[in-house]
C-alpha cells in the first residue's frame, strides 16, 4: 500500500545505523545500512518497523551523490528497490524515492521523502586534561567569523552555519597535555579521531593568532 501525506515525523528513536563490522572478510556486511522507522502519533502512513538495505551502486552528477539500494526483505520488485539522494553541500537532508526509478529524484529539497539526518555520538571520548581557566567562554574564529566557539575546561564547541535552517557542529575534547601542548579528539559528522597536538601560549596574544580570538 502506498500513502500520500506532507508533514515531518519527528520521532527521537528513528535512527540510521551502518551494519559495518570493522575487520570482516565478508564485503557484502559492510554494503548494508538499517533504517528504524517509528510512527509519529495522528500521521498517517508512518509506521514502526525496521527495513534493512543493501547497497547495489552509486554514481555523482556535480555535486549529488546518488545510490540504489534494495530492500533484503521484501520480494515484490516495485518496492524492493529504492533510490537514495545525498548532496555535497548539505549534511542535513537526504532525498530518498518512493519507486524503484532514480530519475525521478532531482534535487533533495524536491525528492517525494526527505529524511532529516542529526549526528549521533557513538563513542563516547572522556577527556584525559584541562584547558587553562581562562580559556574559558565564548569566542570567535578569525578563520571564520560566523562561527560560535564555546570552550570549557575539557571541550571547545565550534558550531557554523552554512545557510539558514543547517549549522555544522564540530567538536574537540582534551585528551593529553605536555606543558603548553595539548593532544585533542575531535568529533565531527564522520566520528571521532586524534586531532594534531596544538601549542597553547599563556599568551592570549599568541592564541588569536593560532586559531581562536576573543
């Protein structure tokens, strides 16, 4: 059955979860992704259910990432297969058809169902050194002025907004510290990793000039 409706359901337990498993020998459990619907109370057509899919090719077209999937469960051939799309400039939407046909996906703000995607973290980084005191507040990147930079004690926040309704959220976590220099983990939409160890002056002087300024 298929349902027409306009509306966002926001529901905080639909989630995309990759089936990779670091190490296997087996390349087609790497190719699969879990998608878990859940119903939004007085919309009709959503649901609660989890679909799996396997991923059977992707091209680009400028800057529109495309890629055909189809669904490990179901049989019937004009709901097995599905077309997802993912622009470069947009880390929110991704467009997605509602037929086995990829031409009809143009652009994600157009695509029939858009799924609003929000980071989630993993792993959790605990921080293993502190920040000095008076780093503390906010601050501005003179490297990008649109930014908003929250540092505490353990972490810098460094939130920007690409256009309106979007924001890219980037974040650092002390991890080692060696007289002025600290070691840090940073966490941005594709995960966590060790980021270069950055020289922190007592100097406020010297810190404008690095990377961030008051």
């Amino acid at each position: 059955n298929r349902f027409r409706f306009t509306g966002e359901c926001n529901n905080p337990d639909a989630q995309i979860r990759s089936c990779q498993t670091a190490g296997t020998q087996f390349l087609i459990t790497n190719q699969k992704f879990n998608i878990t619907y859940k119903k939004c109370p007085g919309m009709t057509g959503t649901f609660d259910g989890v679909v799996e899919y396997s991923c059977l090719g992707d091209w680009f077209v400028d800057k529109n990432h495309f890629f055909a999937v189809a669904n490990t469960k179901e049989s019937r051939k004009d709901e097995k297969y599905r077309c997802f799309l993912k622009n470069r400039d947009d880390d929110l939407y991704i467009g997605v058809s509602i037929t086995a046909e990829c031409n009809m996906l143009k652009t994600v703000e157009k695509s029939p169902e858009r799924l609003r995607i929000t980071p989630v973290k993993s792993e959790v980084v605990e921080a293993g050194c502190r920040l000095p005191q008076n780093f503390s507040g906010d601050w501005i990147n003179t490297a990008n002025i649109d930014a908003d930079i929250f540092i505490n004690e353990t972490h810098i926040i460094e939130t920007w907004y690409p256009d309106e309704g979007r924001y890219r959220r980037t974040i650092y976590v002390c991890r080692e510290q060696r007289d002025t220099r600290y070691m840090m983990a940073r966490l941005t939409v594709d995960g966590w990793y060790v980021y270069n160890r950055m020289d922190i002056s007592t100097s406020l002087e010297y810190v404008c000039n690095q990377q961030f300024c008051v």
